[in-house]
C-alpha cells in the first residue's frame, strides 16, 4: 500500500504475509512416502524451518506415523511467532 501523508511525503508499507498452500485440504498422503509442503510469504525474514530447509517456498517431508484422517499442516515464521498459516481443511495419513 502507498500512501501521502500530510507534507506530501510518499511512503510505503507491506503488510507481512504467510500463506500454506498445500497441503490444504483432501489430500491423503501414504505414511512413509515423501511429500512436499508448500507456501508462499511476503515482507517476512526467515531461519530454516527444520534442519536444512530454507525460505525457498516449499519442505519435502517423508510422511510419517500415525495414520490419521483429521491431518492439517501448521506453518510459522520463526522470528514473528503469531504469522502463521494452517491448512484450510483436514486431509488424510494412511
């Protein structure tokens, strides 16, 4: 968003955002294949969300137990702890 201000100063501000776009609802995932988990962000600094993972958009995960109907995905920024995005509906572990 752009805005003026009174003494015709031009600034700029984002608004931070953190989006989990899969898995997201329906999917059922074997336990012990390998999926990824996606997601995309805007104005947020990252550290790695597990060993080895960076700010790249996307975690291959190796599914793993328990085997599960109501499964959801929880992302979160490291350094702002209440940006967060969860899958929008449950899906499944077999």
């Amino acid at each position: 968003m752009v805005t003026v201000n009174a003494d015709s100063a031009v600034t700029a501000s984002f608004t931070k955002r953190l989006n989990l776009t899969g898995p997201n609802g329906g999917e059922s995932w074997v336990i012990g294949s390998s999926r990824t988990i996606q997601w995309t962000s805007v104005g947020v600094t990252w550290r790695s969300l597990t060993n080895g993972t960076t700010n790249d958009g996307s975690h291959l995960w190796r599914v793993s137990k328990p085997a599960t109907t109501p499964a959801r995905i929880r992302i979160c920024s490291v350094s702002s702890l209440s940006l967060c995005d969860t899958s929008d509906a449950d899906f499944t572990i077999q």
